[in-house]
C-alpha cells in the first residue's frame, strides 16, 4: 500500500470497528446500552432497579449500563535504528502505514490520539489531541527522526509519563527483550510487531555486506550455513520466549511483515 494511497483512507472502514468513538468501556453509569443485573446496595441508583426480577427473585436486584465515552488511544512507536531494514521496504515504512490508518480512524470518529517516539528516550511526543491535522507532522517524523537503539526505561518513562489509563498501542520490531508487565495491568496494552521475513529466516550464504544502522557503519563477512542455522535458532528462540511473555502477561499482540496488507491486519486486531 502506497502512502499517497493511506492518505486517501479518509472515509475507510473503521480499524477499531467494535471500539472506536463512543465505544462500550467498563465504567458503570448512565450509559444507554445494558449490560448486567446484579443485586442492589444502598450506594445504587434507585431509578435503575429491575422491579421484574425483584418481584421473581424476592431479592431487589438493579440494571447495570455500559457507560459511553470516547476512546483515548497512546501510540507509541520504537523507533530503532533496526526499523530502517528491510528487504523489499523497510520496516518503518509499515510503520508509517500502521499510524496513517489507525490516525485516520480515530480522528474520523473523534477519539484522541496521543503519539511518543521512543529509542535512547523520549525521541519526539505528541500531546493528546483529536485534530487530524497533527498526522502529517506525526507521519513525517517516522520518515526523518532519527533511529537509534532503545534503551530499557521504556516502561519506567510510559508509567510516568501517561497517568491515566488508555488504551496503548506499542509499535516495533520487538529484536531484543522489554519488560512491559506493569503497562500492561494499568493499561489496554496492545502490541504490533513489525517484520522482514528475512530477518527471521535468513537465507543467504558467502560474502555479505551489512550496515551497522546505529554508525552507519559498514561490515564485510563471510556467513556460512552453519552459522545461517544458528541465526535463525537464536532468531525463534527469541521471539518464543517473545510470546511466551506477552501470553503470560495478557498482552494482545499482531506481527505484520513487510508484504503484509497492514489494512486487513489492524482491522483483524482491533475487531
């Protein structure tokens, strides 16, 4: 998918369909839609009691509603030094798809997006907004700012810098290990990983020349299979362990490779 092409989504489908503006959340109150009888206590609102099933049960029993409000969305995205590779597009060029997308369809229902690069530190950050005319900006820095590796105080820097709860999308290539447990219990923790299929299946043997991204700098060597075999072990090894984390902390995530339709993607996700 092109980008002149993402910036002409501006009426698509909804990537975040079942949750997006005006969505159903957890928070009991006023809201019109139902969702659950439970006993009453003296702390209810006596308007909400469902005489039907007090009348039934003898016991007096009160609706519960879904309240409505919008959604507030925390896009954070881990702009390494390793987001440049690729092996047909780079990796942040998924990126920038990922966020023109998901931008378009929150700012088309009126929730709020707020937007933070992340690598030695706070590399750029956007405050919370609902005006879809910051997303050129936000787009362009994926493009321009530079990409280095990502130190480990990502969590410690989130929970100090987002107090309240959202819901968090993190976005990254995910090669090295991050610890993300506690966002995960104060957050909605989403997490998308972005791929090339190359770097998780290496094929190639002989002489190669790779660019240390971070320098700049460039490396000669010869790669034999038996060394290409131990990349790709060390390779799933990492991202099992990857998922096994993030099974264990209840951390939703997607990988999107380089080929994939990043669209059907994010809408298989957030639906």
């Amino acid at each position: 998918m092109t980008k002149k092409n993402i910036i002409k989504l501006k009426t698509s489908k909804a990537v975040f369909s079942n949750i997006s503006g005006s969505h159903n959340s957890m928070i009991s109150g006023d809201g019109l839609d139902f969702k659950d009888i439970r006993q009453y206590n003296t702390s209810d609102d006596i308007r909400h009691i469902n005489w039907s099933v007090t009348s039934r049960t003898n016991e007096v029993a009160i609706n519960i509603f879904n309240e409505t409000k919008q959604l507030d969305v925390s896009l954070i995205y881990l702009n390494s030094s390793s987001m440049q590779f690729g092996s047909n597009i780079a990796k942040f060029d998924i990126v920038y798809d990922c966020v023109a997308i998901l931008g378009l369809s929150l700012f088309k229902s009126n929730d709020s997006l707020t937007t933070i690069f992340y690598n030695q530190g706070e590399n750029k950050f956007y405050h919370k907004t609902t005006d879809r005319r910051v997303l050129p900006n936000i787009l362009k820095d994926i493009e321009t700012l530079n990409k280095k590796d990502i130190n480990n105080n990502l969590q410690t820097y989130l929970m100090n810098k987002i107090k309240k709860r959202t819901l968090m999308v993190i976005v990254g290539d995910f090669l090295q290990p991050i610890e993300l447990k506690l966002l995960s219990k104060k957050h909605d923790l989403r997490v998308i990983i972005v791929r090339d299929k190359l770097e998780e299946q290496l094929k190639f043997t002989g002489e190669l020349n790779f660019q240390q991204f971070s320098t700049n700098s460039l490396l000669s060597t010869n790669i034999d299979t038996k060394a290409i075999h131990q990349y790709n072990k060390h390779m799933k090894k990492h991202d099992d362990s990857l998922v096994r984390y993030f099974k264990k902390n209840k951390i939703k995530h997607q990988k999107i490779y380089t080929y994939d339709n990043v669209l059907k993607k994010l809408q298989k996700f957030f639906q």
